[in-house]
C-alpha cells in the first residue's frame, strides 16, 4: 500500500535516503508540501518515471535513483544536482518557466 496523502504545509527541506517508494508515493508526498524548497533523493528505489511540480523548489539534488525518466517543473529552482550511473542513463525534462 502506498502513501495517500501527507499534509506537511510548513516543511522547508526533504531528503530522502534510501526510501522505497513509487511515483505516484513522491506525487502525493509533494501535493502536501507547498512551502517545499530543498528536495534530495538518494538511493530511492521504485521510482521510474516521477515528475516534481513546484512553485516554491528551489534546490533539487537526486543521487542514484533508479529512474529511467525525471520530469521536473520548477520555475524558482535555482539549483539542480544529478548524480548517476554511466550504466544506468536517466533522461531528464526540466520545465524551468511557465509554459
């Protein structure tokens, strides 16, 4: 069973390390999070395909994730890590102004 919903309004920063957890589990966890501006994801298994939406991420680092795709939409990142595999290529949309 997945994570339904969180409701987290004043949480800053988020990191999570080595967490098992699907896209639809990160969705739903950042749906809650709407003062978010620092999100790490390290090591997270299960994620393939996630997308982040945010008005208020202004730093994202993922780190060695299993994702095949990560689809970001941010317009006040100001920062963005991406640490990987040469074995494991990840393709990457960042969406960085309103469409």
């Amino acid at each position: 069973m997945g994570l339904h919903s969180a409701s987290l309004p004043s949480l800053i920063s988020l990191s999570l390390v080595s967490v098992k957890l699907k896209d639809q589990d990160l969705h739903n966890l950042l749906l809650g999070c709407c003062s978010l501006e620092k999100l790490l994801l390290n090591s997270c298994a299960g994620l393939l395909n996630p997308k982040v939406f945010s008005f208020s991420l202004k730093f994202l680092e993922i780190m060695s994730c299993t994702c095949r795709t990560f689809q970001v939409e941010a317009m006040n990142l100001k920062s963005f890590l991406c640490h990987g595999s040469p074995r494991d290529p990840m393709w990457l949309k960042l969406n960085l102004f309103r469409p």
